[in-house]
C-alpha cells in the first residue's frame, strides 16, 4: 500500500487507513467503536460511549474563540458491505484493501465505506489536530445507520451544548443539503377465504420495468409492477370472468416494483381471447410509459386445466381493486424548493398468502403533518375494504430552516474559497439530521461531504482531491465562526 502513503490531507487519509482495517459491517461495530474511544483516551479528549457503541467527542475552543458557540460535527460509523461475486472476502473479521487508482480511492471487490468512513476519517484527524483554529467541538459518531438511522434514534445528545449542526454524510462536493425526508412503513392486511375451484390455470406477468430507489427515483414516473398487474386485472374483470390464486410483486417498500405475477383461473373456456386482451393492454400501456418505461412487457401464459383453492370472486375482486385504489408516486411538491419532492408513497410489496393478502409501502415526507395525512388515508382506505393497516420503523425528516446563520456563512466561506455560489439541495430520502433535528432544540442543520461514487457497491470509489476540498472547507467554516 505504498502509494497510499503520500495522500493529502495527510492525517485525513492516515486515519480513513486505519478505519478500513478494522471491520466495521452495520450491527458490528463495537470493534471500530472502541478504536475511537482508544483513540480520545490516548489524548486525553473527553468522550461519551452508550450501549449502541455511538460515540461522542469533545475538543475545546481554540485561543480567541472561548465565547463562540460550539459546533457539531456528525457522521456514522458504519458501512454496507457488499462484494463481487466469487469473493472470498470475510466483512467480518476482514480489513478492506484499498488502493489508488487516478484520483480515486477503491477498495478490491468490496465496498470501500467511504460512505461514511471519510467523515470519522476527517473528525479524528481534526481532533489529532492542534493548529486549526475552531470554537468548541462536539463530534457525534453513530452506528447502524445504514439499516435505519438507530444509532441516531438510540443516541443522547442532552448534554450537548451546540446549536449548529454539520453533517458529513454528503456525496456531492459543493452541494449543500438544507432538507430530507422522512419516512414510514405502512403494512397493510386484508383477510381472504378460498374455496375450490377448476378452470384454466393462466399465468399473467408483468415485467421489464427500470424499477429504482423509492426516494431517489419516484420523481421519474416510473410504473410500478404491482399497480399495473391490478390496473390490467380490473380491466380483465369487465369482460372475463376468473379468480386468483396468487398475486405478488416487489421485495422491499422501498423500492419501485420491477415484476408482479398472478396465477388466475378463468371460469369459461375462453383464453384466446382472454389472451388477446392481455396484448391489447400490453400495446397501450407500453405506448403511454414509451418515455420513462419503454420495456413493460405484459404477457399470460396458459398452464392447462387445473383445480386449486382460489380466492371467492369477492375476495378476487377486493384484493385486486385494493391495489388498484392504492395511491402510488408523488403526494406533494415542496412550495419553498422548487423541484423538491415534498411528499411520496410507494407500494413496495404485494403478496397473496394463504388466509391474507399483505401490502408493505414506504411513505416519505418532509413535513411530519403530511406523512401522517397519507398514513391516515392509508388506514381509511384499508378499513373501506375490511383489512387493517400498521406502521413500523419510522423516521423523522428535517425540513427546511428559511432562515440558517450556518448556512448563510457556509455559503459566504465557499463563494470567498471557490469565487462561485454551491448548490443547495433538499433530498426526498432519510438522513440523520432529522433525528437530531428532533432531539436538539432550534438546531440549524447541514449537509456536506466529497464526491463519492457507485456508493454501496464494490465500484464505490472516493475522490481524493475533492476529500482534500471538502476539508479543507471545513477548516474554514470552524473558523468562520469566532
């Protein structure tokens, strides 16, 4: 590794050496954790270590900058281990192995946990730092954010005394994020009764969709899979007269389903026709989604005569208009940031078991007050049709502060750096500033960080020169505030 030996800044990357040693998968984080605290201990730096393995750290002010209000940094100690295929590579006793590749930084058939590996990195480093001017510092390190942000629920900050919050989780270099959103899962349950039934057995699928991230990609207008299997099942239904025996799509709420399946049995001996509506549906709706969705494929299949214990027509029908009536995309636009999702809900999962058919949706909201709107509409809805919906893992979102002095001189430090203004940037996904934009009273928020690539796959590769930008911005800003 010796031409990772002359990276500047130097002790940024000395450190981010160190942490990619030590195995550091979300939920196994203990070992990297004390490495910290060996750390604060070895310099006589106050620390804080709770249960969860989250550590707080506390650097002084500087000569000239004791009145100063302190400022926070955070970033989270965690990283999603993903490898290539055929790896042999063990995330949990394993360091990383890293290397330079042009201005990147890599790490070979791994992850790299640049995300956010590099914020420890450049906290230790200014903390191991005695000629950088600063007010008074306190550093929130969480685990376990990338599985939903527990660290920062766990965490407690009461002893904390800033009010000013920068956030070093960012991938964009000159980007500023002011808001995020935040989130909920909705699981939704409808009982349904069976009985035997013979007929032709028709597979119908619905396929070839780009799917994406529910929060990243659901301002595209891309079809879910779910809704569209519902869609041509409900125009089916005016013409031909079947039951379902299964019904499915998506694996996660938060991600915009790709394909949804459905075994029907029709009840006349009609399938070529059947068939023929089915591509005479594919053909319209291909032609409206041409622009954002151009590969929906939806085709049946015939699979023979069969007897099996289908849904009643009654439960057919609720299960199928249940999805059907199901919101879907954007709620709300943002009225303070132009182009920002404000809110959204997306149908993740649709699953018929056997005695229930279970629905799991994420909603996302920079405002708590609409989040709960569409939750509520959620629950009206699934009561209409004599299911019950629940909610789990919830997530507050940080909504945007008109008037921020943080950000007023972050702004004014990077146009005097740079002699141009950044970008300010509201997110439609979760962040931890909205747990801490809970747990601290009137705190003022940001988010910054280096570019960082292919983030969560073993293409993941980090920008030395703008890891060299972002701290030495940093540098400025904490002087900035005397």
């Amino acid at each position: 590794m010796e031409n990772l030996n002359n990276l500047k800044p130097e002790k940024v990357f000395k450190y981010f050496k160190e942490i990619v040693a030590i195995p550091h998968c979300s939920k196994n984080e203990k070992q990297l954790s004390n490495y910290i605290v060996d750390f604060a201990k070895e310099r006589g730096i106050k620390y804080i270590q709770d249960d969860a393995f989250n550590v707080i750290l506390f650097k002084d002010a500087t000569a000239g900058y004791e009145k100063a209000e302190p400022i926070i940094l955070q970033g989270h100690m965690d990283m999603v281990c993903e490898k290539v295929s055929g790896s042999c590579h063990d995330f949990a006793k394993d360091g990383l192995d890293i290397y330079v590749d042009g201005d990147f930084l890599k790490a070979k058939d791994t992850t790299l946990g640049g995300d956010n590996g590099i914020a420890v990195a450049m906290i230790l480093a200014l903390f191991d730092s005695d000629d950088v001017e600063h007010p008074r510092i306190e550093a929130i390190i969480t685990t376990d954010e990338e599985t939903g942000l527990f660290g920062a629920e766990s965490i407690d900050v009461s002893m904390l005394k800033g009010k000013k919050l920068i956030n070093i989780d960012s991938e964009e270099e000159g980007i500023f994020t002011v808001s995020c959103a935040g989130g909920i899962t909705a699981i939704g349950n409808l009982p349904v009764s069976r009985k035997e039934v013979s007929g032709i057995k028709a597979t119908l699928k619905v396929g070839g969709l780009l799917g994406g991230h529910s929060g990243m990609e659901i301002d595209k207008e891309r079809a879910n899979a779910s809704k569209l299997i519902a869609r041509v099942l409900t125009s089916l239904g005016e013409d031909f007269k079947f039951v379902i025996n299964t019904l499915e799509g998506g694996s996660a709420d938060n991600v915009i389903t790709k394909e949804a399946v459905s075994e029907l049995i029709l009840l006349e001996d009609d399938y070529d026709d059947f068939s023929l509506a089915v591509s005479k549906l594919n053909d319209k709706i291909r032609h409206e989604y041409k622009a954002v969705d151009k590969n929906i494929n939806i085709a049946v299949i015939n699979q023979g005569k069969d007897t099996v214990n289908a849904l009643s027509k009654i439960d057919s029908y609720r299960a199928i208009s249940y999805v059907n009536l199901y919101p879907q995309g954007i709620q709300n636009m943002s009225k303070e940031i132009e182009g920002l999702i404000e809110t959204s809900l997306n149908l993740g999962v649709i699953k018929l078991e056997e005695s229930e058919f279970k629905t799991v949706s994420a909603i996302r909201s920079a405002v708590q007050t609409r989040s709960d709107y569409v939750a509520e509409t959620l629950v009206n809805l699934t009561a209409v049709m004599g299911g019950k919906m629940e909610f789990d893992g919830g997530y507050p979102g940080w909504e945007y502060m008109a008037d921020s002095k943080l950000r007023e001189t972050m702004i004014a430090v990077y146009k005097k750096m740079y002699s141009k203004e950044p970008e300010i940037m509201a997110i439609h996904a979760g962040l931890e500033c909205g747990f801490f934009a809970q747990k601290i009273k009137d705190v003022d928020c940001i988010s910054i960080g280096p570019w960082i690539y292919d983030v969560h796959t073993p293409d993941e590769k980090l920008s030395i020169s703008s890891t060299k930008n972002t701290y030495e911005f940093l540098l400025e800003v904490l002087k900035a505030f005397k």
